[in-house]
C-alpha cells in the first residue's frame, strides 16, 4: 500500500529563494495535492533562544523545537495531512517579489495539470522548506524527505537579501537582526552546518556530486542562483520527473 504523501524538503542558506520558491510551487499543483510546512514554525518561543555573545541566535539548532518538528512530520507522513491544531506564523513574514513572469507561472500550471491528470496523480505533496534540513545534525529528519532540493546563494547575495528585510513575525512578537547579525550569526553557521556538502568544504564553490548523491540531494544549478525563474523551473521539472514514474513511484517507498 502506497504512502499517503510524498514529502518534499527545501533547504539552503538565508535569503537564496526557499520560501518563495515554496509558494511558488503550492500556486503551480493544483491546491489539493500539495501544501507548505516551514521549519520557522518550529522556534522555540522567543525567551528560549539561545544567546551567543550578547546576541540572540536564531540560525542555529538549538532555536528549534525539534521533537515538536519531528511529531509535525510523523503526522504528516502517516495522514497525508498538517496536524489539525497547525498554524503557520511564517505564512505572515513577507518575502518580497518573486520576479517570476506570470506567463511562465501560468505555463508550467498547464505543464503539471496535464501530467497530473495523464499520470493519475493523487498523492499529496508535502513541502518543507527551512534553514537546516539537511545538515548532518538533523540526519533523522533529513532521512524523512523522499525529495531533497537544495539552493544555494552567495555571501554577499545573503546578507543584501537579509539585511534589506524588515523584520520577522515570532511566536511572541516581532524580531529584527540586530546590526552585523549576517557577519556574526548566519553566514558563520550556514557554513559550520553546510560546508560538507561541497568541494573542498568552499560553500560557495561546487556542490560535492558524491555526497549529495549519497545522502540524495539535487542541487540546484549555480546559473539559478537570483534567478527565481530558473529555479522554479528547475524544480518543476524535478517534481515533474517524479510526477511521470506514476502515483507508485516515491509514495510508496
């Protein structure tokens, strides 16, 4: 008997597209074969982040509520569902233009009805997208993902992206990286947690093809990095590829 979902997860570093290539993806399939968890749901409350150097440290594991995260995804996994009392505060945090053209989004909408609709397909995807999926302390987690899409995104694109931001919405508030947060917080742990995943450990030169082929990652190609147009394509054709094995594919391992 075939699983009743396929879970989809979407990781890379701050500000390289994750969410917005999620909303993206849930407009794309139709609504009720795919929805949206994001791992920003799963802080801790605002009092129990940790403080690093006189700075609260919202980009490392210890933020996360991880076995509240992991109850979150075993649901899913058995129902095909988010778990009745779930609500998203992530789903309130803006995150910008997508600059995708709506003649592309309306495109790839007929290119994956008619494949859901020759295929059959009636398993629900479930996408995930957050900071830290796939890094070697979250393997248990990361071993839940039938699909791994990686993004990347350089330093200098994160912290234009992430500084421009204007804030979070919290589980009891409102958060706003304080100045040098970038320098500081995120980018030093987007490479403590990531560096295995590339060549020579440079997190900004090529993807390891060996281990992400190991652990089964798909990385996205580097000529999609600020172009949400290609990664959105991209992705479409990794979900599309999946669409085409037929309901029995992924679902059922």
């Amino acid at each position: 008997m075939g699983k009743p979902v396929v879970l989809l997860g979407i990781s890379g570093p701050s500000s390289s597209g994750k969410t917005t290539l999620s909303r993206l993806l849930r407009d794309i399939f139709p609504r009720n074969l795919i929805f949206v968890l994001h791992l920003d749901d799963f802080y801790h409350t605002d009092a129990d982040i940790p403080i690093r150097d006189g700075i609260q440290d919202w980009d490392c594991l210890e933020s996360l509520n991880l076995p509240q995260l992991h109850s979150a995804l075993a649901y899913i996994k058995q129902h095909g569902r988010s778990p009745p009392d779930f609500v998203s505060k992530e789903d309130e945090n803006s995150v910008g233009e997508h600059g995708v053209d709506e003649r592309e989004i309306e495109r790839l909408k007929r290119t994956v009805r008619e494949t859901v609709e020759r295929q059959g397909w009636r398993v629900p995807i479930c996408i995930v997208d957050g900071f830290l999926l796939f890094s070697e302390d979250m393997r248990e987690i990361r071993e839940l993902f039938d699909v791994r899409l990686f993004l990347r995104t350089s330093y200098e694109t994160t912290k234009r992206r992430r500084e421009a931001r204007s804030g979070y919405v919290t589980l009891e508030g409102f958060w706003e990286d304080p100045p040098g947060y970038v320098d500081k917080v995120v980018w030093p742990n987007y490479v403590q947690d990531h560096r295995f995943l590339f060549e020579g450990q440079n997190v900004e030169g090529e993807l390891d093809e060996r281990v992400c082929r190991k652990i089964g990652i798909e990385g996205m190609p580097k000529e999609a990095e600020e172009n949400m147009a290609k990664c959105l394509d991209w992705a479409v054709r990794v979900l599309e590829g999946i669409l085409e094995q037929g309901p029995g594919s992924r679902a059922d391992r």
